[in-house]
C-alpha cells in the first residue's frame, strides 16, 4: 500500500523496481539487478510506460555486456533504443547510443562502435552536454587505438583531455591522460608515456 493507505499502481511498483534494478547493476549486484528487472518487465506495459520499460531494457543489456552475452546485450540495447527514439527521448537515446558503441568495441565490430559514439557525441553537442561529450570523444580515442590507428587516437584522447580540463571534471581527464600514455607506449614514446601516465 502507498504511503497514505492508498495502493500502488503495478505501473508505479514497475518504475521503482526499474530505477533499483539500476542502482544494484550501478554496485555490482547483478543477480538483485536481474530479478528486480524481471519483475519490473511484469509489471509494466511498453505502451503505456515506454521510458520504465526501455530503463529496465538498458539495464538487462548492461548485465549481458559485463557478462560478456554480448549478442543477447545487443538484442535489450537495440530494443531500448526502439523505445527510446519513438518516444522523443535525446539524452536517453544518446547514453544508448554509447552503450551500443561500448558494446560493439566489446565484440570487435569497431565501425559499428565508431558509428554509435559518433551518434551520441552529436546528440550531446546538440543538447549542450559537454560532459557527455567529452566522454564520447574520449570513448571514440579508444576504439582507434583498439584498432591502431594511433594518430586519431591521440588526436581525441588529447581533444577529450583538453575539454575535461575546461570543464573541470578530473575523471574523463585522468582517464585521457590515461590513454595518451598508452598510445604513446605503442609509438615506443616511452618519455612522454611516462609524463603521461604520471599525469593521470
């Protein structure tokens, strides 16, 4: 029952459970995630609660991506972003979009996980999210160094550094730093890889 006696709606119930399924994937309690998503799916109708319905869809994808069931993540990501795109939701369909890219730089489909970061930067460009793109600039340095094309990936990697630098966010910076020591340890720069990783 509600807090004033009244009842909750399954719908309502549906939604809570979805947004704690996401807190326990957020702490590693993947089993918990699992069955309060699956709950939550019960619960809720995909016409009527698209938003609850495509977060519990994010979340199932997200449990088979850490467990490496990629093709199964790849089906609940898709479908998220089905529900996300029809209902007019940007910033939603841009973190899809991401986990698609991160997804697809799991399997080593890395034009696919190009095409899906791009998709998100330019989402976040358009809402002012300057956060979230630097995050995908440095999400972008990363599948072109896992491809070896170390040029582009210092390129983004040092873009990415420089925007978390402005906007004053130490963990996409360090994360960054991070990555030029790698690249620059794959040119056999071993001073500046060491500058780099000191940095990060």
């Amino acid at each position: 029952s509600g807090r004033f006696g009244g009842r909750v709606s399954p719908a309502h119930r549906g939604g809570l459970l979805a947004e704690l399924a996401y807190r326990e994937l957020g702490l590693g309690h993947f089993t918990a995630a699992e069955e309060r998503s699956q709950v939550a799916l019960k619960l809720l109708d995909a016409r009527r609660n698209p938003q609850d319905v495509a977060h519990v869809y994010n979340v199932l994808g997200s449990l088979r991506w850490k467990t490496s069931r990629y093709e199964e993540a790849e089906q609940y990501f898709t479908t998220c972003m089905a529900l996300r795109e029809k209902t007019g939701d940007k910033l939603g369909v841009a973190r899809i979009y991401n986990n698609l890219g991160l997804l697809y730089r799991s399997m080593r489909r890395f034009p696919d996980a190009l095409e899906y970061h791009r998709r998100s930067m330019q989402i976040r460009q358009e809402l002012g999210d300057a956060e979230g793109q630097a995050r995908s600039v440095l999400n972008l340095a990363w599948v072109h160094f896992e491809m070896r094309n170390l040029r582009e990936a210092e390129e983004l990697a040092a873009r990415a550094c420089a925007l978390a630098e402005e906007l004053g966010i130490p963990g996409p910076r360090a994360q960054a730093k991070g990555l030029l020591g790698e690249i620059y340890l794959a040119g056999e720069r071993i001073p500046a890889a060491r500058a780099a990783l000191e940095e990060a």
